[in-house]
C-alpha cells in the first residue's frame, strides 16, 4: 500500500465515522442537555446570625454564657429514645433559671430554642458579650456500650490552645482587645505573644472552673472514672474566655438518659453548677 494510500485511510476513516454517527443519531440514545444534569442538595447552614441573646441579671455582676450543644438539624448523640440535643437544653434552661433565682450573676444562653449554631458563633457570643466564664453542656455516647456511664469535665489542651493562637492573632483586626490589652497596630509575632499569654491565664482559670464542677458535684452527680480531660474542641477555643464543656453523661446508658432527662436530675445538675460558678467568681473577685 502506497503513502498516499495511507495518507487518505488516515484523512477519510475519521470522515467515514462521524458520517456514521450522523446517520444513526437517531438511534442513539442523546440525553437532553439542560436542568436535568443538575444535582441540587440542601446542604445544611446555621441559622442566619442575629442579634445577641438577652442578659439577665444586674449591671456589673459577673457573666456565664451557658451553651446548649447542638441544635437544629444536628440532633447530637441519641439513645435510650432521647437526643442530646433536647437533653442539653433542659439542662441549660434548669441552670438559667438556678442562676435567675441566686442572682449572684448574670447569665445569657447562646440558644433557648432548637437552632442550630455553628462552634464560632458560640464563642463569639461569649465573647461580643465580654463574658466571664463560659459553659458548655453535651450530653456522651458509648455506641452500643450501653454500660458506659458517667459524666466528664473538658478543657482546652495546652497543643489545642498554641494551635488557636496563631489563628487567633492571626484573625484580630487592629481595634481587638484580649484581657484588656489593646493587640492594635503590633506585628503578627507580638500579637500571638499576647494571645498565647492571654490563653495560659484563660486556660488556668478554665482549670480552676473544672476542679470546682468536680468537688462541688462529688456527691450529687455520677462522675466518669477518667472525669478530668482535655481536648482540642473547637467550643473551648475563645482565647480570653474561660470555658469548660461538661459532658453531663452517656445518653445511650439507660440510667444516665433518664437522670438527665428528669425535673430531678435537672435540679440535682443545676444545684452543682450554681454552686461551682459562684465559688468560681468569689474567688475571682478575692484574686
């Protein structure tokens, strides 16, 4: 076979196919281009971000943000017919009304109804609000290990606390404070100096919080035999804030599901925590 037989094999095979295809088109099935292609989901969001909850309490008393976990489309752990979600926020709502009825502080709740908050927006309304301690309430989950009972106290790790410095300092706008301490105008090594600094007396105070939620709850509420932990969990990460998450026990254990989720298990809860976050804030206020 000649070259320039090969030249046209070459020239006419491409031709002599899409010639094919155009014959037979109306044999092949074409999918028609258009809406159909288009695969929309409704991805979740949280709830658009509003004003600031409302603060009960006298003027220049000290400031809990109590923050129920989850919410919304995020049901949390589930077991034993309940959902952390539910859980958590009548045990947020049973310390409010605690803390209402002392009066020795004023309190705010990051959500009072089922919504759905993402981990920035409940720090930053601890921290808008230039709270003084912050709460967490979760309620755990063992799976299918029904036996695991208990409840437990977090702070935020020392590795976890670096880590959100930088990205803190890296975040603060000239006009931001910590503790106090305008962070303005300062290079970006100066600036986690002080938000590293900030976060070491935070996180001492956060300690402080927990040791009292363990003494205090000694008697009253069953504690995790590994009660005291620490972790890098987004919530906790407020550099000037001290803030504990109290995991108030195992929503798949029976008896932990029913004490949390009855009048008396809340009140039980609601006495302890009233009682570590004032002696919290008289120690505070004698340092």
């Amino acid at each position: 076979m000649s070259i320039r037989t090969h030249i046209l094999l070459l020239v006419l095979l491409p031709l002599a196919v899409v010639a094919a295809l155009v014959v037979t088109a109306q044999r092949i099935p074409v999918p028609e281009i258009g809406r159909a292609y288009v695969l929309r989901v409704n991805l979740p969001k949280a709830d658009a971000p509003g004003a600031l909850p409302d603060v009960a309490g006298r003027e220049g008393l000290p400031l809990v943000v109590i923050d129920a976990g989850h919410g919304g489309h995020d049901p949390g752990a589930s077991g034993q017919g309940y959902r952390e979600k539910t859980v958590v926020l009548g045990l947020a709502r049973a310390l409010r009304a605690e803390l209402e009825k002392e009066g020795n502080v004023r309190v705010a709740m990051t959500r009072e109804d089922d919504r759905y908050l993402v981990h920035a927006e409940r720090v930053a309304i601890a921290r808008r609000l230039d709270a003084d301690l912050f709460l967490s309430i979760h309620a755990d989950s063992a799976g299918d290990a029904a036996e695991v009972t208990g409840a437990s106290i977090y702070t935020l790790s020392n590795q976890a606390s670096s880590e959100a410095a930088a990205r803190f300092a890296e975040r603060e706008n000239a006009s931001d404070r910590l503790n106090g301490v305008d962070v303005g105008g300062r290079s970006d090594v100066v600036n986690t100096i002080l938000v590293e600094l900030s976060q070491r007396r935070t996180q001492e105070q956060s300690d402080e919080f927990a040791r009292l939620i363990r003494r205090e709850g000694e008697d009253a509420i069953r504690f995790h035999p590994q009660a005291r932990r620490s972790a890098a969990l987004k919530v906790l990460r407020a550099p000037d804030v001290p803030s504990v998450l109290f995991e108030s026990g195992f929503i798949t254990n029976e008896a932990d599901a029913q004490r949390l989720a009855s009048p008396e298990g809340r009140a039980r809860f609601a006495e302890v925590m009233a009682r570590a976050i004032r002696i919290y804030f008289a120690r505070q206020q004698e340092s």
